[in-house]
C-alpha cells in the first residue's frame, strides 16, 4: 500500500509527543526506508501507466510489473515493523 506524503498512517510517530521517547535510530531509518520505497513505487506505477511503458517488450513489462508487486510486499512488511515499534 502506497501512501502520498499527507496520508501517510506512521507520520505522527515521527515526531516525539508530552510522555513518549525519542525513537531509537534503527526506526528512524526503517521509516524514512518506507517512505522513499513508497515514492519510488508511485514512479513506477506512474511509469508503468504511461505510453512509454507500453513502447517496451512484453518481458521487460512483465519484468516490471513483477518488481512493482515485490516492492508493495516490501513496503508492507516495513509497514508491519512500523505498527510494532512501542
């Protein structure tokens, strides 16, 4: 799942709220990974709705639409860790 910049479900956790700790470094970069894996996914579904995409071979299209499916696994799985950092 692929969410714009104001959308985005974890954003609140970036900063640190009256009772709560700072987040260990590890998290940060675990939500920043998301975040640029997120943008980097909005690029290619774009690409891959434009003309150009259908310009290409039909191996390089299904290349692509394979490694667009992997990488919303791998933002679900960054998201799974977010939802449980305490």
């Amino acid at each position: 799942m692929v969410f714009g910049k104001e959308q985005h479900p974890f954003r609140w956790r970036m900063g640190v709220n009256k009772g709560e700790t700072a987040m260990e470094p590890y998290q940060q970069r675990v939500i920043r990974e998301k975040g640029e894996l997120d943008a980097k996914i909005e690029n290619l579904i774009d690409f891959i709705a434009s003309n150009q995409f259908n310009s290409l071979g039909d191996d390089e299209r299904k290349r692509m639409r394979r490694q667009e499916v992997l990488m919303e696994l791998y933002s679900e799985v960054l998201a799974e860790r977010i939802a449980a950092f305490k």
